[in-house]
C-alpha cells in the first residue's frame, strides 16, 4: 500500500473513549473519532465534543451545533439528555469535565512516548514550542496546543495525542500552590523542565520561595528514573534541587552560563531577529541558530537541547530544528506598519508581562536597531499580579527601560515608571491602553521600532491590532509607487 493511500488511525474509537471514561454510548451510532473539541467554532468533522462548563457559558447549550457541524460524538452529562437533539450520537458521563481529565490518563498511558514536561515562571510556551521542534526532527512529536496548561488544557491536550507518538510535549501553568500537583499526576513526564522562578503571580504567594515550591511539585509526577532540567543561573536552583531530590529525582542538569551547569552556553552573538550560540550539552559541543531573537530564547534553548538528548532524541537533528523557532501569537510577532515618512516596525509582546519577561522584552529592544530617522519605542502596559511590591517593580524597570529612546506607559502602576524616566525618554502616559492609543499613533514616524508589551488584563494586545489597522503595512507598496 503506497504512502497516499496509507489507512490512518483514529484518535479514538466510540467504545475505546466510552471505557476511559466510564460512559455509557447512546443515540445514533458514533463514527471514528479524529479530534477532540471544546469549542464548537474550531470543531471539525469527526470530532468529539466535550460539552464542558465553563464560568460564562455551557457546552451542553452548543451540543446542537456540534452535531450540525459534523461532531462524531457529544460528551454531555447523564441528566441533560432531554436537552440534546434527536439522534445525536452521545456519552452520557457524570462530570463532563472529570470525563476528559479520564481520557486525558488513558491517552498517556496507551502511549510509550517519552513525555517531556514544562512549567517555569517565564518562557514556558516557546520552550515548549521549541520541544516540539526539536523533537519533531527525530520522530512524530504532539504538543499541547497555545498556552493550553491549566485545569483543562492539560487533559484537552492529553487527549489529543495520537497512540503512535515517540515524543510528547506538554505545558504546565499555575496561579496558586496545589495547581501543577494535580496537572503532573496527569502528564507524568519522563522529564521536567522549570524555565526559571520568578516573582509571577507573587500576590497569590507569601515570597518567591513560595513560587519556587510550586513550580517543584512538578517533580511529584516525573516517572520513576527520569530527569529534571533546571536552570543553574536562577537564585532559586539550590532550592529547586533539594526538592527534586527530595521526590527521588537521581537525574538533575543544569543549564545555563554558570561554570557547574552541564548543558552551559560556551558562546553566543545575540542579533535582531534571531542569534547563533554554542554549547556544551552534557559533554557534547554543539553549534545551533534559533530563530527568535533574545539572550532568554538562548537559555531555555539550552534546556531544550538537555532534555531532548535525555529523552533519546538526535541532539544534532535537534540543535538545527531550532532555526525555524518562530514567535506564539503576542510573543514576538513583528508586524510592519506604513506611517508618516515610511515604514515602521511594532513588536507585538503583549501576550501577558512580569517583571523578568518585560525585562527580556526591553533587552530584545535594544538589540533591534531602528533604520533612518527612526526611534525605539517602548509601550508598556501594567504588570498585574504582583501584589504589594506592584509599584515598586514598576519603577525598577526604569535601567532597563533605557534602552528605548521613548516609553509610553499606561495604567496606574505604569505610572511609577513613567515618574522614574527622564523626561527625554516620556513619550506619554494615559490612564489605560485605549487611551494611550492615539498618543503613540500621533508621534509613530518611518524607520521607529515599537515593543508592546503588558499583562493580559492591561489590554496591550488590542492597542497592538488598532495599530496595525490604523496604519496597515499594504500601504508601504503604495508609498513606495507614489514616491518612485
């Protein structure tokens, strides 16, 4: 049988989903199952539907649809049935939610993949996006999707992964104490990654210790024999370290530039849009490009490289994969803009900030140079979360902050930045992102690079897309015309 026509296995069988989860099959009967769904507006044919609910709304009121769009199967709760259309094939289960989380262990105890874990207070999703990368370049790799990493998106995306996999990737987040506990027990990777610990979401922790104790309950789930990769330049290591061990850990690399890490940087030449460096990897030397600019890309490519070799992957396959690193939406996206005298340049960092990221956001700045008469601009956006010391951490951004010849600033914690700039470096301060909107517009001219960057809640990612509308990059063509 030729490749093309090569017969493909289905996620799921009706039954087999039927037994992991302890549901009963009823309606009409349910073909092979290709996907799995929360979401009746991504949801494609042969899916199944979990009809999750969530704090807004309920998935058994868009059960209906799913079955218009072609769903396999619906997953919907034993006494909602009278709800249901006609016929529709269904799983009646008890808890919607406990049934994915069921399916989500039976997938990852089907499977014989070496499973990689990654949680850290920063660089999370690009690491894991990096994993997937690497990874893939040695044998069939699944990967959670987005930032899929909470009470949901873990067990959404163990579901999703094929039986066949060699290497699974999987992302874990946290707010409070107790959070990864849980998520770990589900992933049960052979290796966990912390990025590194930082004071994010510090308003729900005692001190950053607290953080650090968080983030090392993913150790409680890493199989028998596996490893830890942690990052030897943190503060926090010594501590991450005794946790590990304490959970039975005999494998523990660090990474990093400091001289006892055993996946080390040995050199690197940092560029705007992406950086070349060399390392030793547990005793190989290994020359790699990753194609994302930032000393921070650099270090967590670091453990990468660390965690695919121990998970048995090509480590030389893996090093030349990380050239095709491209930004998660709001990490990085450069977008062009056609302003008044030319074009300019908006990197889009808006997908959430804390003190470390928007640091290494401000750092990625100053190493993108502006062209002609252009400027580098810095649009920030509250960092939220971070408690009592909130202002202050604000106004420590200040040295770093120098690196852009204007900041904008909005939001009542921006403002503590705002009064520690120079007044050369004030482009402008408002009380939210909507109203330093045609602040920034009004002063963008051709050759300005712009970094926005703010916590989710801070609403930098709409000021980004109104940028891009308000000065649409097509119309650098027709600017270009005009003036020939």
């Amino acid at each position: 049988m030729s490749a093309g026509s090569a017969a493909v296995s289905p996620l799921w069988t009706p039954e087999a989903l039927a037994q992991a989860t302890g549901g009963v099959l009823a309606g009409a009967p349910a073909g092979a199952i290709g996907g799995v769904s929360i979401d009746t507006r991504t949801l494609r044919p042969g899916e199944v539907f979990f009809a999750l609910r969530g704090d807004n709304s309920d998935g058994h009121a868009y059960v209906a649809l799913a079955h218009e769009r072609g769903a396999a199967l619906s997953v919907v709760e034993r006494g909602r049935t009278g709800d249901m259309p006609e016929g529709a094939p269904l799983l009646l289960v008890d808890d919607v939610l406990r049934a994915l989380e069921a399916a989500g262990r039976a997938a990852r105890g089907r499977t014989r993949a070496r499973i990689i874990g990654v949680t850290g207070s920063v660089g999370k999703t690009t690491t894991k996006e990096a994993l997937a990368l690497a990874l893939g370049a040695d044998g069939p790799t699944h990967a959670s999707a987005a930032s899929y990493n909470n009470h949901w998106g873990v067990p959404l995306s163990l579901a999703r992964m094929p039986q066949d996999s060699v290497y699974g990737v999987f992302e874990l987040g946290m707010n409070h104490a107790g959070e990864i506990a849980t998520l770990v027990d589900m992933v049960r990777p052979h290796v966990a990654i912390i990025t590194t610990v930082e004071p994010v979401h510090i308003a729900q922790f005692d001190s950053v210790e607290g953080i650090a104790d968080a983030k090392a309950e993913i150790f409680t789930g890493v199989t028998p024999g596996g490893a830890a990769v942690l990052n030897r330049d943190n503060r926090h290591y010594e501590r991450l370290v005794a946790a590990a061990r304490a959970a039975g850990i005999g494998t523990i690399i660090g990474f990093g530039e400091a001289e006892g890490a055993q996946a080390r940087l040995t050199s690197v030449n940092l560029q705007p849009h992406m950086s070349t460096a060399m390392a030793d990897i547990m005793g190989e030397s290994v020359s790699f490009k990753v194609g994302l600019p930032g000393r921070h890309i650099v270090q967590n490519a670091l453990a990468v490289l660390a965690a695919a070799k121990l998970a048995g992957a090509d480590l030389c396959l893996a090093a030349l994969a990380l050239s095709a690193l491209g930004p998660p939406p709001g990490r990085g996206v450069r977008t062009g803009l056609a302003v008044k005298g030319g074009r300019a340049t908006v990197i889009d960092e808006s997908y959430n900030a804390n003190p470390a990221s928007m640091r290494a956001a401000l750092a990625v700045l100053g190493t993108t140079p502006p062209t002609g008469r252009g400027r580098r601009i810095a649009v920030l956006g509250d960092m939220l979360e971070l408690g009592p010391q909130g202002e202050a951490m604000h106004r420590e951004l200040a040295p770093a902050a120098s690196v852009a010849d204007l900041v904008f600033c909005a939001g009542p914690l921006m403002r503590a930045l705002w009064e520690a700039l120079p007044e050369s470096r004030r482009g402008g301060w408002a009380p939210d992102a909507a109203a330093l909107l045609p602040l920034v517009a009004e002063r963008l001219r051709g050759g300005d690079v712009i970094m926005v960057k703010g916590s989710n809640g801070s609403r930098m990612g709409p000021l980004v897309r109104a940028l891009i509308e308000r000065f649409p990059a097509d119309r650098l063509a027709e600017t270009a015309e005009s003036s020939e």
